[in-house]
C-alpha cells in the first residue's frame, strides 16, 4: 500500500478508517481514494465552484466530501458536464472508495460500482447510495442536495411523515414494513409493523462507521453490510461488528399511529 493511501485511510475517518485498513494484505498499490474535501451546508444543499477543485474538474476525478452530520460522499466527474454522487464508503468491508476508469473502485479488495451505485465487480453485491445533484455550467456549480426524496414516497412536512394505510397497507398487519427515501430528510427509513400493534420507526446509517444497513425480511432484522453488525427492527443491537468495537443503536424515530395511518415524526 503505498504512502498516500495509507495516509489517507488513516485521517479519513480516524481510527474507524485505521481500522478498514487492518489486514488488508491483498490491497492495489496502484489505487488511491479520493482526497478530502471539506464543506458545510445550507439547507440539506452544498454548493461546489467546481474549479477551485483541480480533483474534481478534471474528467475522470474525484473528490472525497465531508460534511459535518452527513456520511461522507464520492462525488464523481465522469466527463463534460456529468457528475454523480455515491456513499464513499465500498459495501462489502468498509473501506474508502476511489474513482478510475468511469467506476468508484475500493483499494482494499477491488469491488468496483458504476456511477448510480450499482456493483459491477465482487466481492461487494450491496449498492451504494446514490445522492441528487445539478450543475449549473453558467456558474461552474455543483449543487448536491442531501435532502433529496424517493419518487412516490412520502415527504416530511412540519417535522413529520404520514402513511396513509390506504397507501401502505401493509402497515395494517404485523410483520408489515415500509422503506423508502423521504424528501427533507434524503435518508432511507425503515417503518415496521410490530408484533402486538405498535410500530416502530428507525434509520438505516450503522452508527459503526456510516454504512446503510439492509432489511431482511426473513430473518426480521437489519444488517450492516460491512462489518456485519446487526439490528432489531426497533434499532436494538443484536450482534455487534466484527472489527471488535462497541456500537449503540440505531437512530430511531417516534411513531404514532390511528384509524388513518401511521406518522412518525423526523428530528
């Protein structure tokens, strides 16, 4: 591993990236990550001149974007005016991302995605999440918005989301689980249908090192994908991560509920 990616790995995430670069006898020399950007933002927006940043404006880079409170993110210059915008961190173990030949690429065991965040390459299978962007080549801008919604799905307003049973009727029967991206929060959520009749409602970043965690509907709980920590509907840890480190839950939402539907409310 060269000096620069280890460098990198190091200072990305502090000691949760040290970690991702334990063992890694296998990894590319010839693969770097993205640098680090840092940034601040506006509303759930961050707006980028894109060439003050010599790694993003030139086809074929890529940058590396902190945001205090938001996971980190790859933001991708493909070519021309194309850009896109991924979860950093590769599904399969953790590891940082880079950018090389048109595809986000992880150092450590070579899982390559495309742009929209699917897998093209094992031994990552899981997406990336993928996040809403525009430029605006008049300006030279790139805005990213971080509080982007799902088409369809229902949006927060006042500081909460309602689903209509008429819309989610699954919502009526335990066992029953909605999932989707609300418009103003721009995170995937989680909401069951409890045993007994309540509900619950919970986030779906591991609070280990930002990764999304999936639902398994046969085995009635959520999985981080990268060091297999695992979680109970209502956010519970049930098994913790491999690397060896203690997590809490995961962030979870009040819910309510009547005779129309379910609301939980998003802070």
């Amino acid at each position: 591993m060269s000096t620069n990616r280890r460098g990198f790995l190091k200072g990305l995430a502090g000691a949760s990236a040290g970690a991702a670069a334990t063992g890694l006898a296998g990894c590319a020399p010839d693969i770097s990550p993205a640098p680090v950007l840092d940034a601040t933002e506006d509303n759930g927006r961050v707006v980028l001149m894109v060439s003050r940043y010599p790694e993003l404006a030139r086809e074929g880079g890529a940058v590396t974007l902190r945001v205090p409170d938001r996971p980190n993110v790859l933001v991708m210059h493909p070519q021309g005016t194309q850009y896109a915008v991924v979860s950093s961190l590769c599904t399969h173990r953790g590891c940082p991302l880079g950018f090389q030949e048109g595809e986000a690429i992880c150092p450590c065991h070579l899982s390559r995605f495309a742009i929209d965040g699917r897998p093209t390459h094992p031994p990552a299978t899981i997406p990336l999440t993928t996040f809403s962007s525009s430029y605006d080549s008049e300006l030279d801008e790139l805005t990213i918005n971080f509080v982007a919604g799902e088409e369809g799905f229902p949006s927060v307003v006042d500081g909460k989301i309602f689903f209509p049973f008429t819309q989610f009727p699954q919502l009526r029967t335990a066992g029953g689980v909605v999932q989707g991206t609300p418009e103003g929060y721009g995170k995937l959520i989680f909401v069951f249908a409890l045993d007994g009749g309540g509900y619950s409602a919970v986030d779906s970043i591991c609070p280990h090192q930002g990764c999304g965690v999936g639902y398994q509907e046969a085995s009635q709980l959520l999985r981080c994908p990268c060091h297999e920590a695992r979680f109970s509907r209502t956010g519970a840890v049930l098994q913790m991560p491999n690397t060896g480190d203690t997590i809490g839950p995961i962030k979870t939402f009040t819910v309510t509920s009547d005779a129309t539907g379910v609301t939980v409310e998003i802070v």
